[in-house]
C-alpha cells in the first residue's frame, strides 16, 4: 500500500524541503548565522580576549607585541596594525587613529547595533505594512484612497534624502512630541526614520494581494456568516499572506541595513559613543592608505550580510510560493486596476 508523499506532508514542510533543495540559499543562510553567532560573541571577546570595550580609549597607552613595547597610536597619530595573535588577542584587527579604540572588538559590537536597527526597522515596517495594507485592500473606497495616495507620495518621494534630512535634525536636537522624548544619539531615531519611510515597499505589494484574496469565495463565506470585518481581515486573509510577509521580512532587513548604513556613514544615522558598521566605515575612510581594512571589513561585513539576506528571501519566496512571481504581478495588475477605478470614482 503506497501513499503519495505530497498528501503526507503539509505546504509548510514542502516548503522547507523545497528550500532546503537550493544548496546555496543554505550556504548562505548558515553563512548569515555565523554573522548572527559572530555579533553576539562581542561582550565574550572584549571581556576575555580583548580585555576593552567598544568605546574605551587608548590613545597614549602601550602594549606588548612579541616581547616588545608598541604604541596603541603613535605620535604623528598612526594606529596600530592589525597583531593578529602576537598580542594575545588584543587588537586583532588593529586600532583606530581617533581614540585608539579596539577595532575587532567596534566590529562585533557595530554588528550588534547594525543588526538590531535592521531587524527591528523591518519589524515595525512589515507591521505597519500589514495594517495598511488590509485596511486599503479590504474596505477600498475613501479609506484606500487615502492610504494609497499616501503610499504613493512616500514612495515617489527621494527617500534617502529626506531620511538624511530628518536624520541630521534628530541627530541635532533629537525629539520631543508630548510625553515622546528621544535623545539625538538614540538608537531609535534610525529605526523610526527608516521603517516609515520603506512601508511603501511592503505595503502596496499586500494591498494588492488583499484587493486579489477579497474577491475569494472563502472571503464571502465568512462575511456571509456574520464574520466582523476584523476577524476577516486578521483570520481568514492575513494567513494568506503569510508567505508574502516572511518574504518581505527577509529582504527588508538587508534593506534596512543598507539604509542605516548609507545615513551612519554621513552622520544622520548611529551617533558616537554608539558604533555601527555605517560609522567604522566612515572612520576607515580617513586612514583608506595606510590602514584599508578599516573601512574594508566593516564594508565587507555589510555586503556579506546583505547579499545572504537578499539570496536567503529570494529563495524562501521560490520555496513558499513557486508560482509567487506570477502571483504577485496579478495582484500587482489588479491593484492598478482597482486604483485606476477608485481614482475615476472620486
């Protein structure tokens, strides 16, 4: 007696098996993992290697390299190069020429705070996403469009700009609405600055599957049994989405962390005494001859980190929906449809 595999397993397991299929989304996905281990190792290495914090100085301070006595940073104010293991692990990548920080150990904890901004920006962008979205998607009329006509203008706007406007004046004199007050070295100002700013991204896509998934005969079912609006929205159509909203989730987190590098690098994003890979770049900028991997391995670190993000969404979307591609530019077509039809009603 034999059993078709597929009506054993359920769509989530066919998901996984399919994702796991891709060997190199796999690769990459353990590779985002090490990043993942390699960050939150940082208060290990600065207390038991490196023997500093990510902020403590050491300019005119000494240390012992094989024996000998070698200046953290010397008087014409070059650093140290990296020691690899001839200081016991004391300045593995080297110091900056700044305040003579520990780089290896402004690495890992720039990571933190590179990562902590991207998943939390993505968060409470996806989330925010996913409120207007089933609100314009599934009540139409005025209510969608306002809130695509307020999509729209966000997204047509130069995003990165104004965040770097916005950034510098928080940076500046930070921000006090009522009882809302955030310092200008906050890290929240980065979050808030870019999670408002790529809800469009996520947003219109979900409007456009929720004006696809209204029409649905199992949408009608429950409003025909007296199902409330929200428990339509949040029960029966948000579940839907799910494979959407995972998908967008992963790549949003590489966007975010590439937004929060580009404001950190012109000094709108992550403020001093807080570290980022956005700051050490721009810190490595100054020494780029004669010390290149302090901008090189911040950079380095951004790059690998979103391209396994990027390559780890891409895969999770081919694996949740192999015919999402298809799907999403219906949804798409019939949001302009349908946008195009509320315009000429208004």
């Amino acid at each position: 007696m034999s059993t078709e595999p597929s009506a054993e397993r359920g769509p989530w397991s066919l998901a996984l098996r399919r994702f796991l299929r891709n060997r190199l989304a796999v690769a990459f996905l353990g590779l985002f993992g090490l990043i993942v281990v390699f960050v939150l190792a940082a208060p290990l290495w600065a207390n038991h290697v490196a023997d500093t914090g990510p902020n403590e100085e050491h300019t005119v301070e000494q240390i012992t390299v094989d024996g000998e006595q070698k200046d953290v940073v010397s008087v014409e104010g070059k650093p140290i190069g990296p020691q690899w293991f001839g200081a016991g692990g004391k300045f593995f990548l080297g110091a900056d020429s700044r305040l003579g920080r520990d780089e290896m150990v402004r690495l890992m904890y720039g990571g933190r705070t590179s990562l902590l901004i991207g998943i939390s920006a993505a968060l409470f962008a996806t989330l925010l996403a996913i409120v207007l979205g089933l609100l314009s998607g599934y009540f139409g009329g005025w209510v969608d469009s306002l809130i695509a006509r307020t999509l729209d203008v966000i997204w047509s706007l130069p995003v990165f700009l104004i965040g770097l406007a916005v950034g510098i004046a928080l940076a500046v004199g930070g921000l006090k609405i009522g009882s809302l007050e955030l310092s200008s070295g906050s890290l929240w100002n980065p979050i808030l600055i870019i999670s408002i700013f790529t809800v469009p991204y996520i947003a219109r896509p979900i409007r456009g599957e929720v004006l696809s998934l209204s029409e649905k005969e199992f949408v009608e079912a429950a409003i025909a049994q007296g199902a409330s609006p929200g428990r339509v929205m949040f029960t029966e159509i948000l579940p839907n989405l799910a494979s959407t909203v995972i998908v967008f989730f992963t790549l949003m987190i590489a966007n975010s962390m590439l937004f929060e590098a580009g404001l950190s690098f012109l000094g709108a994003g992550v403020q001093p005494p807080n570290s980022s890979w956005g700051t050490m770049i721009t810190v490595g900028v100054d020494l780029l001859r004669i010390q290149p991997l302090l901008a090189i391995l911040p950079g380095l670190m951004i790059m690998l980190t979103v391209l396994s993000l990027n390559i780890v969404g891409d895969a999770l979307r081919d694996a949740l929906d192999p015919r999402g591609k298809a799907r999403m530019d219906a949804a798409l077509q019939f949001e302009a449809q349908a946008g195009a039809g509320g315009g000429a009603a208004i």
